[in-house]
C-alpha cells in the first residue's frame, strides 16, 4: 500500500456502506482510486477502486464502469474477479474486486526484471487468461507490467487486472475512452495509435511488457508522436533474449496484425508445455455472454474462433455513434419490459421471464437497513423476503423468473434465511444451485449451531459454501488494553506488534510481559479469547516470584540509563551470556559504566527467588557509591565489580556467593543511577522486597515524576545440574 493523503476520497478505518471498512490505498490514476478493504461481513480483503468526483456524475464513465463489472461473467484464475457496483449515499461510484496479494511485474522490473523461464510461465498464464475473456470479445487493450500481479510471488499465480479501459466489442458496447487510443504508448500496439483494437493487440502488448520484465526496463519509444509512430513501425529488439522466450516475442510482437499470432490460444500452443498451466485453467468455467436485453442462448454461449481473431474493427467515434443510439433504442424497449417484469402483467400472457444466471443476494448488515435483490421463483417467497426487510425497514428488489433451478430452490432458500436469522449480520449469495452464506455471531455456541445446520442438506440440493465468523469484525485497540490493565499483577502487559485502532478479524493478538502466578496466565487467557472471536491469542509471559513483581511495579516507567550488567565465574575468566548458574557455581557480576556517564550515584541490588533484597552497593561494608570515585580517574566505560570470587571477597567485606538447592530460580539484578543519592541513608546489606520497594517508591515521589532515576537491570537464573 502506499501513504494515504488528505485529498484521497476514502480514508483509512473508513466504513463505506456499513460493509466495507478502507484499510489503506493500493493506486491512484487519472480517473480512479483503489483501495484495499475488507468487508465487516466475511472478513475478506477486497480491492475497491471508486470513481474520483468529477467523473461520478459523468454518464459515459458510469456506463463504462458497469461494462467493466461485466467482467464478472468471466470465471478464471488468471483474471481478476470483478464482483459488485455501488454508490455511497454521497454519490461516490466503487466496484468491488478480489484482492490479488502480490508484487506487480512493474515492482519485479524495476528490481532487475525476471529470468526467461518464469516469463514464459507468466505467459502462457496470463494467454490463458486473454482467451477466455477474448471469446467474450473482450479486449483489455492496456496490457502493461502493472497490470500483472503474481499472486505470492508466484509466477504460476499471474493474475490481470485493472480491465479499466477494456472493450467489450459486443453490439452496443462501449469503451471507458470512447473509439480513441486507450492504453500505454510503451507497450501499446501499432494499430492502437489509430484507435484500432482486437485480440491480437493484447498479444502484441503481452509480448512487449514480457520483454521489458527480462531486460529490466521499459521499452524506449521516443519522445514525441512522430517518433512513437516511427518506432512502433519496427520489429522489437530481441537480441540476447534467449530461446524459446526470443521467438516468441518476436511472433507476438510483430508490427503488422496479421503477421502475428492471431489468438491468444496460438500463443498456448506455441508454448513448450512444461511450461503450461493445469488443464483446468486452459479449460476455465465461463458465463455465457449476455445479448441485448439480457437474453441468452446457446449462440451466445459458444462464440466462434473468428470473434477473437477477427481483423481489427474501426472503433473510432465516427462509427461508434451509431451503435450507441442502437443500444439506447434496445435499452428503451429494455426498460418497458422491466415495467411489466416488476408488475407483473405479462405473466398471464407469457409467464415470468427467463434468468440466465438466476442470482439472488440477501443481506442482514449489523448496522444499516437489510437488502435482498434478483431473482426469486414464486411470489411467497418475494412477498415472505420483503416482509422480513420490510419489518427492519429494509428493501427489496426482487422479481419473478424462471431458471436453471431445481423445483425446491425456494425452499431451500427460505430455510438458509431462518437458519442465519439468529446472528448478528448475514448474507446469502446465490448462483443458481451454487450459494456462498457468510455471517457473523459473537457467541461462540451459536456459530457452532448454525455451522451444523449448515453441513446438513438443504432443500433444492442447494450447495451451499459457508463462511461464520466469530465476531466480532474489529476489535478495538482499547478495548484489549483494559483487559491487560485489569489483569495485570507483575509490572505492565503490552501488545505485540499491535494495529493502530483495531484488530481484524484473523489478526493474531499477541500479549508480553510477566505475571506473578500461573492462575494469572489462565484468567488472562479466558478473558482475551472470550472477545477475540476468530483471532489468535498468543500469551508471551513471564513468570515471576511476588518479590520480582513488585520491583518491576515500581520501576514502571524509569528510563534506562544503558548501564550493562556483566556476568562470569569466580572459578574461570569465561563470562556467562545466559546469565544461568547450577547449584555450586559461584557468579561474578560487574557493572558496566557508560563512557558518557561521569557523576551521579549508583545503586546495585539484587533480588532474589524468595523476595529478599541484597545491597551490593552501597553497604555497610563498601559505602562509596560516587561515579566519580568508582571510575578513579578512568575514561570510557568502565566495569566495576559488585558480586566477587569467592577468593577475592576472604576477609575483606566483600560480596561473594555460591549457589546452593535453597534458592533456585529467578533473581533480578538492578542497577539505579540519579545525580543525587537515591536514599537519604544506607539501607540493611539485605531486606524484604516489601521494605524495600515502599522505601524506593517514596524516595521516587518525593523526587516528583521519575525524579531523576534510572533503572537498568538483568535476570539471574539458577537451576541444578543437569
């Protein structure tokens, strides 16, 4: 994603329609924003691209923009998934499409390009892609390396999008840019500068962005019109492309239509077929191709090789009027018939009309008024589905049509309606037999209910694919705070790598910290997971002994003043990284002063598994604690010893220790500095955490703020001997 600005229409936690929540922007372009979202009802990323304000209101790029929804008919892997159109309530224009994760082949160009053996993957990928959508003569006609997304990463996993501009060459269809050029000059074909496009301009555009993702750079085309047209007039340079790849290019690229490929299925089987995709993605499952007035039959469901591989039509406005006043004579007698499909008037005559696909979406949002539109087959079940949206003021759009369906569709639609009605929002998508159910509870025992219903057969022989979350959808920031302030007993709990506001669903809510008790652990653990729904918890605490935790509630909030706490043995030089020590060891601890730290005061204390408090410095043995005077004349940083050998420490007051079975865990050593001392006079050599703390808690209030302190410290473990 890339930074959002304050002229961008949506902003991100944005939620548009009480159904899709903004999360940040993939693009800007001349006429369009998309933007990454996720809806609040399934959970899904989705990509939302949103029509910029002065073009809202604009006939032609409303038109446009619902030529390119069309491309929803259009089921394969390799082209993106186009789904729904809408309009906020203050009129701005967005189309819903799958969300591709990926770097775009212009992200992988920059970066050096790609090897020919993924590129010719890439291409027989993305050709396959190219002939589904040509056989519904549909050009994309502005193929270029951002246009392309490897889903992963994964060059097997090519996707085109952004059918922005693309032509449906259909009787009365129409173009985003009119009859005019449309596309990149870089990568554009010859006949394009003319505004002349078919299938075989995206073959020379696939050619072209193929050769420029191995060379790592776009292609040079001049810098003025007459140099673009003088360059596109000759053959591309493929030298150094190896083969097959270079062949390739070459036969996709060349400057005359004719002489190229002329479908993008020539262009699969000239590929080697290592390097194909799975034979269910060169035979994908498409819609047929609507004709005017919504109709369809089985001439329009096969369209002839020739509709991909005709010659170039002239598509230039002079000829384009025509059909256009010929598709609004067809929508005109279009739109008398609607009048008679909602009312009804015709069925004794002929009978509800014929829908093909006969679809139907019913939606229950948490927040909003409910909506079902499409297709129903009697009217109890519309005037039983109005009733329900009716009752929470609600709207529906259905109409009586007969379908591909079976005699108990409705039935079985009725009963998916009662078996989601208990949860908080819903939705039923239906494609003839095919229907997608999303919704969302917060009560764990009722999704567990409804997904067992769900397994079971429904009437009509309905196949039904569900999605219920456990709600719910965003789960605020704040709202895990106070969980963590609540049950915190050893210092503060923080989250780990935490969102901004709220957590997605499926986002992982992962807590740091330490506790006091196991049973702390557990509460902890109910309470988080009793209001994260489909969301991980991840608890990474420590355990401490009721001493440690009250030494680290009152340092809470001291900064560190980067003194290191050095570790080793009285018995050898080495030092000791881990800090753990088995029974009979003797440790060594030094102190570590900062090269920029030359006055002030220190404080070494050590406290131990069972609560008590041992002063290493100062004490009634070793009473001098001044920087100054530690450092004695030294610069840079300088370690000074605090626990001895036990050796060093005969006869002379010295601290030294021997790890014995009695005292085996975790102690805490800590280091104070302040520029004044930090306790008016010296403390017993050892203490209860208890006294000690009340004594550093006063000694920091009556400072004011952190008066000055600071706090570094380190674990110390001990354990027996393996």
């Amino acid at each position: 994603m890339i930074d959002s600005r304050p002229s961008d229409i949506f902003k991100p936690d944005q939620l548009i329609n009480n159904t899709y929540r903004i999360e940040g922007v993939l693009g800007r372009g001349g006429t369009s924003e998309v933007y990454r979202a996720r809806s609040e009802i399934s959970g899904r990323l989705l990509a939302m691209k949103v029509l910029k304000s002065e073009f809202a209101g604009n006939e032609d790029y409303l038109v446009l923009m619902n030529r390119e929804e069309a491309m929803r008919d259009i089921r394969h892997d390799a082209v993106v998934r186009y789904s729904e159109n809408h309009r906020t309530p203050d009129g701005h224009v967005y189309l819903i499409m799958d969300y591709v994760d990926g770097p775009g082949l212009h992200e992988l160009l920059k970066k050096g390009g790609l090897p020919a053996e993924d590129l010719l993957v890439i291409c027989a990928r993305v050709a396959s892609g190219l002939a589904v959508a040509h056989g519904r003569n549909i050009f994309h006609r502005d193929l270029s390396p951002d246009n392309i997304i490897l889903k992963g990463g994964k060059p097997e996993q090519a996707v085109i999008i952004d059918f922005g501009i693309a032509k449906d060459d259909n009787p009365g269809a129409e173009t985003i840019t009119g009859g005019e050029f449309a596309g990149k000059y870089a990568y554009a074909a010859p006949e394009q500068l003319s505004g002349r496009a078919d299938a075989r301009s995206d073959i020379y555009a696939l050619g072209a962005l193929l050769l420029a993702t191995f060379r790592g750079a776009p292609p040079d085309v001049g810098r003025n019109p007459m140099e673009v047209m003088r360059r596109k007039a000759m053959p591309l340079d493929t030298e150094g492309v190896p083969e097959p790849l270079k062949s390739l290019i070459d036969r996709m690229t060349q400057p005359d239509p004719d002489h190229r490929f002329q479908s993008a299925q020539e262009v699969l089987e000239a590929i080697d077929p290592a390097y194909l995709p799975d034979e269910a993605a060169l035979q994908p499952t498409t819609l047929p191709p609507r004709r005017a007035g919504g109709a369809t039959g089985s001439a329009a469901a096969k369209p002839s090789a020739s509709a991909a591989t005709a010659p170039p039509a002239d598509t230039r406005k002079s000829g384009g009027r025509g059909l256009l006043l010929a598709g609004i004579a067809v929508l005109a007698l279009a739109g008398a018939g609607v009048g008679g499909y909602f009312a009804d008037w015709l069925d004794p005559m002929l009978g509800p009309p014929r829908a093909d696909p006969y679809t139907l979406v019913v939606a229950f949002p948490a927040e909003g008024a409910p909506q079902a539109e499409g297709h129903v087959p009697d009217a109890a079940l519309r005037d039983s589905l109005a009733a329900r949206l009716a009752a929470q003021g609600g709207e529906a759009r259905l109409a009586l049509a007969r379908g591909d369906i079976p005699d108990a569709w409705g039935e079985g639609i009725a009963h998916l309606v009662e078996t989601l009605d208990p949860l908080e929002e819903w939705r039923i998508a239906a494609t003839g037999t095919e229907v997608e159910v999303s919704g969302m509870t917060r009560d764990r025992s009722l999704q567990e209910r409804v997904n067992f219903a769900l397994a079971a057969p429904v009437p009509g022989d309905l196949s039904v694919r569900a999605d219920i979350l456990l709600g719910p959808v965003r789960l605020p920031v704040e709202e895990v705070d106070g969980i963590l302030e609540a049950g915190a007993d050893c210092g503060p709990l923080a989250q780990i790598d935490a969102p901004e506001t709220a957590y997605s669903l499926g986002e992982r809510i992962a807590v740091a910290g330490r506790i006091e008790t196991a049973a702390t652990r557990d509460t902890l653990y109910d309470a988080l997971t009793a209001v994260a729904g489909d969301r991980p918890v991840v608890l990474d605490l420590e355990l401490l002994n009721r001493g440690l935790c009250l030494v680290e509630e009152t340092l809470a909030g001291l900064p560190s003043g980067g003194f290191e706490l050095r570790m080793g043995f009285g018995d050898r030089p080495d030092t000791n990284p881990s800090g753990r020590y088995y029974v009979g060891e003797n440790p060594v601890i030094d102190v570590v002063l900062p090269a920029g730290v030359t006055d002030g005061y220190l404080w070494v204390s050590i406290v131990d598994v069972k609560g008590a408090v041992y002063h290493l410095l100062p004490n009634n043995n070793r009473q001098e604690n001044a920087v100054a005077a530690l450092r004695a004349g030294r610069d840079g940083t300088v370690p000074v010893r605090v626990a001895y050998a036990v050796e060093e420490a005969q006869g002379n007051g010295r601290l030294a220790f021997l790890v014995d079975g009695n005292t085996l865990g975790k102690s805490r050593v800590l280091v104070l500095h302040a520029a004044q001392p930090v306790f008016d006079d010296l403390r017993p050599t050892s203490e209860s955490a208890d006294s000690f703390t009340e004594a550093l808690s006063e000694a920091i209030a009556a400072r004011g703020g952190t008066g000055g302190i600071t706090a570094d410290s380190r674990i110390l473990v001990t354990a027996e001997a393996n």
